[in-house]
C-alpha cells in the first residue's frame, strides 16, 4: 500500500481540489495539498485519524458518514453536498461542494473524498443577484409613470393603432422587469410566503379578461375551460402573472384568427392548469430548455421568452408542482401546470 499511498500523493497533490482517501473504518488514509489550503489543517495531523469523529466533526459533515460502512462495503457509497464550512472550523466562511464515492483499490474498499472550493463562484452569483435586483428596481419607477401617461392617453385613443400598440408595449415591459426581479427572488428563497387557501377561477377569468388586449389585435380568440369554482392552496399574485405570462406567450405565437383556450381542472389531489394554443409548436430538442432563465426556443420565425417561462417554472416549484410542455400532432403547443 505504500508504493500506492506515494503514486497518489504525486497525482493527487497536482489537483486543484480537496482529495482525501478513507479506509474501511473512515480513517484518513491521504490528504492533499488542496485539502490542507481549504481545511488549515497539515496532513501529518490527520492521517490515522477517523475523518467524521475527529478531523471534520460538524454537523453536516457527519451526515457523509452515516451509514459509511456499510454502504462502502455493498459499494453503494456515493453521497453529495453542498454547504458553508463556518468559524470556528476555517479562518473565514467557505462555500464548499463535497463529493464520497467508493473505490477499489487492490481488493480493499476505500472512500474517495473530493472537496472544491465554490466561494468565489458564490460569490460572482450573489453580485449577479443583487445588480439584477438593483436594475429592476430602479427601472420600475419610470417605467411605472410611462405606463400611468399610456393608461390616461389611451383612454380617449383607443381606436389610434399607434397609441394601442405603446400603450401594451409599456406593460409588457414592466411585466418583463417583474418577471427579471421575481426570477431573481424566486430562485434565492427571498420571496415572503403568501399562500392561502383561494378560489382560482376568478383570477383565471381576471387573466382571460387582461389578455384580450393583446389577443383581438392579432385576431386570436380566448376561451376559459373551468368548472364554477376550483379552490386550492395558493399564492393568487404569483399564480396569476404566470398564467398571464403564458397565454402572453401563447397568444404572441398564435396564427391570425387562432384559438388559444386556458382549461381549469382538478386531478386527485393536484389542480391542472393548462394553456393551449394554435401556433407552430416547439421542436424536441429544445422543448427541456424552454424553462431555464434567458434561453430562447420555438421554430426559427417564433421565440419563447425564456424568462418568462423560467418564472412560470419558479412559481410551480414554488406551489410544490411542475411545469411540462407538449406538442400534440395537430400542432400547436400545451403548457401544463400540476399544482
């Protein structure tokens, strides 16, 4: 084992991340450079020692090694995580990503430990986060008077092409800036829970109703599939803008004198939702990006607004449900809701 020990030590120390090798009995066997920078600690005073009870002892940690054993030895062992490494165990915070796996080594089983470092990456998402909030909200005041000078301009130009097609790109601008800032919160966990128990169907009639805006210019009919009434746990705010944002997308994508119809059900325990329209559908090998943030789908003369679906997707996970998409051979596409 020694001969192995120092051909591990020449390839292990080039790595730039944390490597550490535990035996059967989660004692430390190697120890990298890298390991040393990240955890302050020399290897000499760790090697021989039981990595879970006297190297690494806190809490999340100590999660890696339960069952360490016994899944080692099954060779089931493969565990990853995630979490800030606190004072008083590092001279300073570190967001690090853990990764135990088992390995083989001349007949013996042996855990594989790999620790990276992920505090300056972090640290570049926070900055993102923070100027993302920080743009939206500086340019919702003025695109809040532009839309307030649209809302009173249009009420005695409704028939003037020009004023009607500013007067709903100013709101679609500032649901775009909403969508930008929600996106951001939504995916840090810093969005106060509102959800309560509501009838859905009258926002649903609420949103049907906002849409026709956008839907008799281009000559797209609308149509509410529900029954009477359909109540659920929710947040109504965050709900609403997303099924606003997808018929906005369903109708922007609908052919001249198309249909795009929002149906309303409940399935067992969950609330569907779906919006379908009549456009040119989605190709497959785009249809799982559809829903990632800033990323753009569809066929080559329609773009689907990725963000805005990448906040739909947000607020399903948010209702503890999903969000799916289906082109149906017919054409046209199918955005589904399980709530």
């Amino acid at each position: 084992m020694k001969k192995e020990v120092e051909m591990l030590t020449r390839v292990f120390d080039t790595l730039p991340v944390g490597v550490v090798l535990l035996d059967e009995h989660a004692k430390v066997v190697f120890y990298n450079r890298a390991e040393e920078q990240l955890a302050g600690r020399k290897r000499e005073n760790v090697i021989g020692r039981s990595f879970f009870e006297e190297v690494a002892p806190c809490t999340n940690v100590a999660d890696l090694g339960a069952d360490y054993g016994a899944r080692l030895m099954d060779g089931a062992l493969r565990k990853s995580l995630a979490f800030r490494f606190p004072r008083p165990f590092v001279d300073k915070p570190r967001d690090v990503r853990l990764l135990l796996e088992g390995m083989q080594i001349q007949g013996r089983s042996y855990g594989l430990l790999m620790v990276e470092d992920v505090s300056a990456i972090r640290a570049v998402e926070h900055t993102k986060d923070c100027l993302v909030r920080m743009l939206a909200h500086d340019m919702n005041n003025p695109l809040t008077v532009i839309a307030l000078a649209f809302d009173l301009l249009h009420e005695g130009n409704t028939e003037d092409d020009l004023w009607v097609s500013a007067h709903h790109a100013s709101q679609r601008l500032r649901d775009m800036v909403a969508n930008l800032f929600d996106v951001t919160r939504l995916q840090t966990d810093d969005v106060p829970s509102r959800i309560a128990g509501a009838d859905v169907v009258p926002f649903l009639k609420a949103s049907i109703t906002m849409a026709r805006g956008l839907a008799d210019p281009h000559r797209v009919g609308l149509e509410l599939v529900s029954p009477p009434s359909l109540s659920m746990d929710s947040d109504t705010d965050l709900l609403r803008r997303a099924i606003d944002n997808l018929l906005d997308n369903a109708i922007r994508h609908s052919p001249p004198d198309g249909r795009v119809t929002l149906r309303a059900a409940r399935d067992g325990a969950q609330v569907v939702l779906q919006v379908e329209d009549e456009g040119p559908g989605i190709s497959a090998e785009i249809q799982h990006t559809l829903f990632q943030a800033f990323t753009r789908g569809g066929a080559p003369d329609a773009n689907h607004h990725g963000l805005g679906l990448a906040f739909v997707d947000l607020v399903a996970r948010e209702h503890g449900g999903s969000v799916s998409v289906e082109c149906p051979d017919r054409g046209g596409s199918v955005f589904t809701l399980r709530l």
